[in-house]
C-alpha cells in the first residue's frame, strides 16, 4: 500500500547506528498516553542549571518549554499534554482526510468493495468536486472574521497549503453546510 498513515516502529533493525540498538518494543507493553509523569518531567526540565542541560533534558523528556495552559484552574481542562494544540491539530487533520476521502470516494478499500457503490462519496465527479471547492471559496465572505484563516477552494489548494485552521473551519463548519441533504442519512 502506499497510504499516508504512521506506523510507530517497533522492531529492531537488522543494522541500527550506536545508540539506537534497543531491543524490540511489544505494542502491548506501550504505556497509554496521558498526563501522569508529566508534572514530574516538567520539573525535570525546569530544573536545569543550564542551556546545555536544558537541551538533553527537552530531548529526554519530549517537553519543550512549561505551556501556557498551567495557569489555567485545573479543574477546567483536560490536563497537560491531553489538552495541547499539537493533539487537536492531528485531530482535525485526520478527521478531515477521512471524510475527504470519504466523500471523494478516494480512501483505499477492499478488493471486495466497490468505490462506485458508497452513496456518501458524493464529491467523487471531478466537475462536482470543483464545483463545491468554489462553493468553499464562495462561502469566505459570510463567514466571521475572528477566524484565523477563513478556508480557501478546496479542490485547488487541497494538497499544496491548506492550513490546520482552514481544515477546522471547512470540516466542522462550511462543508456540513454545503453537503447538507447531499449524502444519505
């Protein structure tokens, strides 16, 4: 397959550098993401008595600075590093390519199944999908100004600079209501 997903890599390599000659990693030994340790590793790395210090101990850890999020009441978020932009920035960009390729009819499939069958891969037609990209466009100037980047034709910038604001804004907003009644239920 030639997909665009990640895939963590868990087995040794025949031939690895000095270093990084760890022994395998068994996926159901991988801890579970979340905000335990995390309080311990930032007052790790703020602790450092100096840049070269400080360097080693963001690349141990993985925290880069103290977020801005840990002056907020910590009763009102989802905890540290759960609530970080990074991770919803991954969320709307893989939600987006999913219903994307969904509706384009364009996300790989079975053998057994048939793209000409999906009745929700409304935007398959080329002339269709260029139609709603400039529906997209068309759509800028009745939408607020306080967004970020308002999402420009999505059949032409696609691939070339689509921002994680513009997916967020066309995925969750503008293309629900231009799909609206489109797909079935």
């Amino acid at each position: 397959m030639h997909g665009f997903h990640y895939y963590p890599a868990l087995l040794k390599p025949n031939r690895c550098p000095p270093g990084s000659d760890h022994p395998d990693v068994d996926v159901f030994d991988i801890p579970l993401g979340g905000s335990d340790g995390y309080a311990d590793n930032l007052q790790h790395l703020v602790s450092a008595c100096n840049q070269h210090q400080w360097e080693l101990r963001r690349t141990e850890t993985g925290i880069t600075k103290p977020p801005l999020i840990l002056g907020l009441d910590p009763k009102r978020s989802l905890g540290v590093p759960l609530c970080m932009a990074p991770d919803i920035m991954h969320l709307v960009a893989n939600l987006s390519d999913l219903l994307i390729s969904l509706w384009r009819g364009t996300i790989d499939c079975a053998g057994s199944d048939h793209k000409n069958m999906w009745d929700w891969a409304v935007l398959q037609d080329e002339e269709i999908w260029k139609a709603h990209g400039k529906a997209v466009e068309d759509a800028s100037p009745f939408l607020p100004g306080s967004f970020d980047h308002k999402p420009c034709n999505v059949a032409d910038k696609l691939n070339s600079s689509y921002k994680t604001s513009e997916f967020q804004l066309y995925t969750f907003g503008v293309a629900p209501a231009l799909l609206y009644g489109i797909p079935p239920r």
